[in-house]
C-alpha cells in the first residue's frame, strides 16, 4: 500500500521535511506490478515510480494514479513530502529519499 502526505507548510520544498511539520493524507493506492520484494533498493525504486506519476511523468502502468492525483487538485509530489510504503515512510528531499517516522 502506498500512502501519500502533502506538507502544509509553505516552505516545506526550501527546507524539506522536519520533524513536527503537518501533512495532509493525500491518497492511498496500490501499485500493479510494483516489483516491490521489500528490500530498501525496491523501495528507492517504488518511491522513485510514485514521484514520476505524482509529478505528471507515469509510467504506463500508472496512468490512472496520475489522472486521479490532479483530479483531486493536488499539486506535484515536492520536497518535504511523505511516502509511505507499508509501515516505512520516507521523505522526499532534493537529491532522493530520507526514512522518517510516520506523519503524525
């Protein structure tokens, strides 16, 4: 399962993701085909995948996650996001992905 969380804060994209930011639960969807086997390397691959879709850039098998994310008036997946893959959640940053707590 993934889980999506936008930061509500404004500056989220200059200083990414810090502890006590508030997020809004922005979707929650299961990938076709994920390739996932749990391993860190898959998730980097799996997180990498969601922010192409949630950035208007889908692979084929994700089209529709992208055509619901902006009919729902979301923005693009930024820096200071969170994704959640499972239990593992993981911010996204300006160069890749940092493991952190869940949004709380």
């Amino acid at each position: 399962m993934v889980t999506v969380y936008l930061s509500t804060d404004p500056h989220s994209m200059i200083y990414g993701y810090r502890p006590g930011d508030t997020f809004l639960l922005a979707d929650r969807f299961l990938l076709d085909n994920p390739g996932h086997t749990g391993g860190i390397d898959d998730d980097c691959a799996v997180l990498e995948r969601v922010f192409a879709a949630l950035n208007d850039h889908p692979r084929h098998h994700d089209i529709d996650h992208t055509r619901r994310w902006y009919r729902r008036g979301h923005r693009s997946l930024s820096v200071g996001d969170v994704v959640g893959l499972g239990h593992r959640h993981y911010a996204c940053t300006a160069v890749g992905w940092r493991h952190v707590p869940p949004p709380g």
